[in-house]
C-alpha cells in the first residue's frame, strides 16, 4: 500500500470525497484495512436522520411491534459498544417517529427524568434538528453537546392546548442555556409559548438567527433579539405586527439595534419593513430578502421600501431578492392597467400593478449588487431601454431573475435586444432569468460592436415563442458562447429541448479540437 494512503489527512481527505458515492463506499472501507477503518466509521456516522442506529449499539434492544424493547431488563447493559460509536456523531436529524420503552429511556436518564450526564451521551454533536412530532424525552436527550452550535426546531402550528406536550422541549432547550454557551445559529419554526420564547431571549451570544413563528412572535422578543450584540444573520416572520407600535416601542427601549446585523430576510407589512430597515446601522448589510404581505387590497409602497435601501446599504449590499405575491384570476391579469402610466390615477387603487420603473431605477445606487431577484406574483415590467438602465448600474451583476411570468398585454416586455445590452453591459453575469419578447429575432443582427459575453452559463427565458429553434439557438450561442443550461416555459419544453440541441452542435462545432481540425 502506498504510504501516502497512510497519512490521516490525506486518507480523510479522499474518505470525505467518498461520501457522494454513498454510505456503502465507505463501509466497505472501514471493512478492507484496520488503517483504514476509524476514519472510515468516523465519516460512517458522523451524520444520522434517526436515533435507531445508536439504539442498535445497546445491548439487548430489539424492535418488536414498532417499538425499541430491552429484552433482558434484570441487568444493566455495557454501553461501551454504543459510546464507541455515539462519540462520532456530529449531526443528528429526528425525521422518524421512533417509539422506545421507558427501560432503554431509563438508562439515559436519572429515576426523576432530569438529563443524567448529556454531555458524555453524544460529545462531538454539533448540530441537532428537532421535529416535536418525531420527538420525545430521549430524542430530546440524544441531541445534547456542550459543542452545540447548530440547533433546528420544527414545534408545528398547534392549539394553544397542545403546547403541554411540549414540556421536554422547553427541558431541552434549558439544557441547551445550560450547557451550551457557544450555541450560533438557532431556527424555530411554529408556534411557541412564552417561557420558550424567555429562553430564546436568553441566548445572547447567537450569530444566525430564525423565528419563523406566525402570531406568537411577540413585540418584546423582537426588541430583545435586535440587542443581540453578535447577530450577523436574522430571518423573521411579522406579517401581524403593527408599525406604528414597534415604532413607539423602539422609541421607549432607545437602544441601538442590529449592531452586527449583516443578512436580512423579513416578512411583513410595508411599513414595519421600511422601519426595520430605517434602524439597522449603515453600511452593515450586504444581504437582504423582503417579502412584502401586506392586505389584500393595500398598495405595497416599494418606492419607501427602496430608499431606505439604498440610504442603509448601498456602500455594502450585494444580494437583493424582493418577494410579493397576490391572488389574481385571469380577469385581475388581463385588466392590470399599464406599466408605462407611472402613478396611479387620482381616486384609484393600483394594488395590481407591475413596479413601476420609477421605483426600480433608485436601486441604481447599489453598485455592489452581485445577485439580484424580483419574485413577484406581477414581475417587473421595463423595455430594453430601461433594462440596460439597471444592468449599466450594476457592473458585479452574476445573478439577474425578474420572473418567468409573462405580463399582460398592456404591459412592457424587454425584447431580445435587452440581450444584446446584458452581454455589453454585464459582462460577469452568470445566470438570467427573464420574460421576452423574442418575436423577430430570427431576422435580427447583431453588430460587431456586441462582444461575446463568456460568463453567462444558465439562462431560463419565458416568452410567448420560441420562433425557429435554430435561430434561437445560433443568436443565443453568438452572444453567449458559454451557455450550457437553456430553459423556458414549461408547456414550451418541446421547443426549448430543439433549442437546447442546436445550441450544443454549435458548441461542439466550435470547440478547440473541432477549430483544430479545420
């Protein structure tokens, strides 16, 4: 064997690259050379998706009737065999429901239920998903380290009522205060009692932080979090929260907020929105995602939601997604009044309209955008005029989605010429998501002065035809060579793949070997 095979680092190396063939790479490694075989188990089991694997290491357990038994409860199993094994796991996932007798339970916990010794239990884990569906006191005690940093709560949108059943959760996350000072990223999903959310507050040192939470996110908590002194990674859910009172609670507390903040993603209404984003520091942020939820009905105030962008961060901010969705039939579709009119009418209610360019073209100030996407139910409507206006201000641009949803009628679509402005004046984007208008380009030219664009390598474009799929394909290839992924609407896929075909003769017609042989 080569000695090189030997050396730790470079074996674990090569063991790590061996998980993408599966776990039976590896066990078949762990079985061939005794050099071998902890590195191998070491990556074995390093990451588990249920507690049933380290049941198996106690002695005696057998699985009868969908239950975990001890089949002899008279003596006390040796758990060396299951402590070998549970000292490498660095992960751990409840995603099974799996029903285990009080009497293995008992050899995991003192007589009056408190966690016996948790830390020995599992002392490299450092990341722990929780699902209270799929858990009880011993999935609870299985998902303890004193190296915790990671933790994923999933507690289910129940009844008030149902929250009882929970009481090991909020033991848990005691033990977690407890023991685990270092804890960085916490995620809870669903709705949550108030001495658990008294804990979360507690938990000050967190860096990453999400509170998915509907209703019962409470004013104080969000005050509390935004004193975090190290939080550089938030996401919150207050679409039920009032501006005005976080206003005046921000006001009472009069304490700087979000000191460290530098990701955002935030669902609420407008106005809570515009004032989380108006008392963030400036020049901390450089990624946000806002979806706007305001009432049905109600005109989302994008212009406010815009300048306060750029006013906070546009030294710094270089990833921007914007979410908006509404319920519309074909009649609230086909009846959206034009784009092109930048105001609503005296006396009428715009609620279902595209964002107007007016408000698009302040974002010009974020010079530093790399990844930009509107996901929006009504997608931006801008000409190709207005299209190379925005890319021209954005020169790191890599990732560009304005939507795949075709406007009405009424509305501006850019044109296959806004592709000529984005190989000209994008020259590192890397994936184009857009609707067009590619009717036409068949008998288009494009002048010499176009350069070829070589970045750009992933492109979905919706549009109403794909006209002659080779002249598609021979335009798409003259502006960007590089392309490989090639997409558009699915009821077109027929036409996309002829596209996609073409696209790769050129490819391959132009490739070095095939120049060569010319």
């Amino acid at each position: 064997m080569q000695r090189a095979l030997l050396i730790d680092e470079i074996i674990r190396h090569i063991f790590q690259g061996s998980l993408e063939d599966g776990l039976g790479t590896l066990n078949a490694l762990a079985r061939s050379c005794r050099a071998w075989e902890g590195p191998a188990l070491d990556y074995l089991w390093t990451r588990l998706f249920s507690i049933a694997p380290l049941l198996h290491l106690i002695p005696s357990v057998q699985l009868v009737n969908g239950i975990y038994v001890l089949e002899q409860t008279n003596i006390s199993p040796d758990l060396t065999r299951f402590h070998l094994y549970a000292r490498r796991v660095k992960y751990i996932a409840h995603r099974q429901n799996v029903k285990v007798h009080p009497a293995i339970l008992s050899l995991l916990t003192t007589e009056n239920g408190a966690l016996a010794h948790p830390v020995a239990l599992l002392p490299s884990l450092r990341s722990a998903q929780i699902s209270t569906s799929n858990c009880d006191i011993i999935q609870a005690c299985l998902s303890l380290s004193d190296k915790l940093a990671n933790l994923d709560l999933d507690l289910g949108f129940k009844s008030r009522g149902s929250h009882t059943s929970n009481e090991h959760i909020r033991q848990y996350l005691q033990e977690v205060v407890r023991i685990a000072p270092d804890l960085q990223r916490l995620s809870i999903r669903g709705s949550i009692t108030q001495n658990l959310l008294g804990l979360v507050t507690s938990m000050r040192n967190l860096h990453t932080l999400s509170l998915r939470l509907g209703s019962s996110l409470t004013m104080e908590v969000l005050l509390a979090v935004a004193t975090f002194p190290n939080l550089s990674e938030l996401e919150l859910h207050a679409g039920h929260l009032d501006a005005d009172d976080l206003s005046d609670a921000l006001r009472i507390q009069d304490l700087p907020v979000f000191p460290s903040l530098k990701i955002l993603r935030m669902r609420a209404h407008t106005p809570v929105l515009e004032l989380i984003i108006n008392n963030i520091p400036a020049d901390t942020l450089h990624t946000l995602r806002v979806e706007a939820e305001d009432p049905s009905g109600v005109s989302v105030a994008w212009s406010n939601i815009f300048k306060a962008i750029c006013y906070k961060a546009a030294n710094t901010l270089q990833n921007l997604t914007l979410e908006h969705h509404i319920e519309l039939d074909d009649v609230d579709i086909e009846s959206a009044p034009s784009a092109d009119t930048l105001g609503p009418s005296p006396g009428a209610s715009k609620t279902n309209t595209p964002i107007p360019f007016d408000d698009l073209k302040t974002l010009r100030s974020l010079r530093h955008l790399r990844h930009v996407v509107f996901d929006t139910t009504l997608p931006p409507a801008v000409s190709d005029e207005e299209m190379t206006t925005l890319v021209t201000a954005w020169p790191e641009l890599r990732h560009l989605d304005i939507g795949t949803t075709l406007p009405s009628g009424q509305a501006k679509l850019p044109t296959f010429l806004s592709l000529n402005a984005l190989a000209t004046r994008a020259p590192k984007l890397e994936a184009l998501v857009m609707s067009a208008d590619i009717s036409g380009i068949e008998s288009a030219t494009i002048l010499a002065a176009v350069p070829r664009q070589h970045a750009l390598m992933r492109l979905t474009l919706a549009c109403t035809s794909t006209s002659d799929p080779e002249q598609v394909a021979r335009y798409l290839h003259r502006l960007f060579p590089s392309l490989i992924e090639v997409d558009g609407l699915p009821e077109r896929e027929e036409e996309w793949g002829r596209i996609r075909d073409a696209l790769q003769r050129l490819r391959l017609a132009s490739s070095p070997q095939a120049l060569a042989s010319l």
